[in-house]
C-alpha cells in the first residue's frame, strides 16, 4: 500500500466519533467486541463494521479465540498519521519563521 493510501484511511478511520471511542478504549487495553458494542451503544455488527474500518488501516488489531473476538491497539497506523503530522507541523513553522522575519524587517525603521 502506497503511505499516502495508508495516511488517508488512517484519517479516514479517525474522521468518526464511534470508532475514535473505541480507540480511546483500546489504550486502556485490549477488549472484546461485545465490551466494545456495549460502551458504543450500538450492535455488535455494527461495531465489527467500525472495527473492520479500524483494522484497515492499521489502528487495530483483532484475534479470535474460540466464540470471542478481542481487538487490541496497533500503533502502524497512527505512526504513518503520525510523520504525516510532523512533515505539516515543520513545513508551516519554517513558513510562519520566514513571515516573522519579513515583518521584523519591515517593522525596523530606516537608519536605526
């Protein structure tokens, strides 16, 4: 998968309020589907729809063990958001850097 694909479902992913819930409850440590749907409020279809979006793009990992689905953290796909972030957070200080010079310039008066 190209990294801009990887980055694009990671925002995607994060564009939803359910599914960053269930993020927020996966740092916390890993949990079942079920525990998932009952904190959403919302079936268990539902939620294994939210999880496959999750999964993805690599912000979730899940493992089946008999009847029971658990889903656990996977930090690949907040790293791609993650340098995504960076590369803006640098390009827009460097630019801001360079408008402060020029207005410290033209705030200088002549001669002084």
């Amino acid at each position: 998968m190209l990294k801009r694909e990887a980055t694009d479902r990671v925002f995607h992913a994060l564009a939803d309020g359910n599914r960053r819930a269930v993020i927020e409850r996966l740092t916390r440590g890993p949990a079942t589907v079920s525990e998932l749907a009952a904190q959403l409020g919302v079936t268990v279809a539902a939620t294994v729809q939210h999880l496959q979006v999750l999964q993805d793009s690599e912000l979730v990992r899940s493992e089946k063990v008999g009847r029971v689905r658990t889903c656990q953290i996977d930090p690949a796909g907040l790293r791609n958001a993650e340098a995504w972030l960076q590369r803006q957070r640098t390009a827009w200080e460097h630019r801001l850097d360079r408008l402060g010079a020029v207005l410290d310039d033209q705030t200088k008066e002549p001669g002084s």
